[in-house]
C-alpha cells in the first residue's frame, strides 16, 4: 500500500560554484527546465583591475549575486540550483547560498584550474558534499579525471567528471554524479 506522502514532491537546494568565467550561468541555464533567473551584469572598466580574463577574453557579463534554475530528475525529485558569483568580492554572498545545501558542483576550467580551488576549500571546510566538473570547453578534453584531481590534491571519494556546461544531457550527468555521491555518503 502506497504511503499517503508518495506522491510528495522532493526538493533539493544544489550549488554551482567555482571560479570567474568557468560557465556556472551556463550550466544553470543548460539544464533548467525553467526560465533561469540571472543576475548579469555588463563588465565595465571598473571591474578590469578585479577581474582576470585570460582564457575567457570575449566574456561580457558576470554574475554579481547569483543564478537560479530547476530541473526535475524524477517525478518527485527536483533539484533547484543556486549559481554562485564567481568573483572575490561577491563571495559575503556564497554564506547565504549554502544555507540549507544539499550538495555542489565544483566547475572548473583547466586553462586556469587554480581558480576553483578557493571553491573545493569552501565545501571541504563546511562539510558540503561536492564534485568537481571539468568544463570542457569547445570539447577540448586535455586532461583527464584522474588528473584533474591529483592536481586539486582532492579526497580520493570526490567524484572529478568531465563535462561541457552549454549541453543539458551532459549537464544533467554532473548532477546525477552530485545526488548519488551525496547518497552515497549519507549511506
């Protein structure tokens, strides 16, 4: 007999981090079944002394609080995703986005993979189960798996996955890594 919650709807808070430039918004957008809501802004000369831009020189906007979409894995899970701003200055914001977590995805970019690791000490210090994703821009795969985490110094139980941020399928595969190594986990 079926329990009178079954039919309830699962939500789970996930975060996508890492650093400036590395696809979060993509990401977000990719898979969100719904309108994302972004809070881009135009970059301006005044952000140029703040904002490092090798690797990504055509980047016209960045995130300044945060991102927001939803993605259903199941006809009672649904993940709601928080894109954190990637910039120094915008992480007194990452706090309040971690509120309440379930997970986070770590992206990363091996052009400048020492960006993402202020990412992995935050959810290491707090305890916040995460993967890390290597964003694998115009399918230029230079690194593996393996390498990527011998290079992060990760806990060898991290999940490192390789992915493109602008595919949903893909993107969806990084988040089906994230719940089950946070099952896995709570196992």
């Amino acid at each position: 007999m079926a329990s009178a919650h079954s039919d309830e709807l699962t939500a789970l808070k996930i975060l996508v981090a890492g650093g400036f430039g590395v696809g979060k918004t993509t990401l977000v957008g990719s898979v969100s079944e719904i309108r994302p809501l972004r809070t881009e802004e135009r970059l301006t000369a005044a952000s140029v002394p703040h904002d490092d831009l090798t690797g990504v020189t055509a980047k016209r906007t960045t995130t300044v609080a945060m991102d927001f979409g939803r993605i259903t894995l199941h006809e009672r899970l649904a993940l709601y995703l928080f894109g954190t701003p990637g910039q120094d200055r915008f992480w007194f914001l990452w706090d309040e986005l971690a509120t309440g977590a379930l997970g986070a995805v770590v992206l990363a970019d091996t052009r400048r993979l020492a960006d993402c690791f202020a990412a992995v000490d935050y959810f290491e210090h707090r305890a916040i189960p995460f993967v890390v994703a290597v964003n694998c821009f115009d399918g230029v795969r230079d690194h593996t798996a393996p390498q990527v985490a011998r290079a992060l110094d990760l806990d060898p139980r991290v999940p490192v996955v390789l992915c493109d941020a602008r595919e949903r399928a893909s993107g969806k595969d990084v988040l089906l890594t994230l719940v089950e190594h946070v099952a896995a986990r709570a196992a």
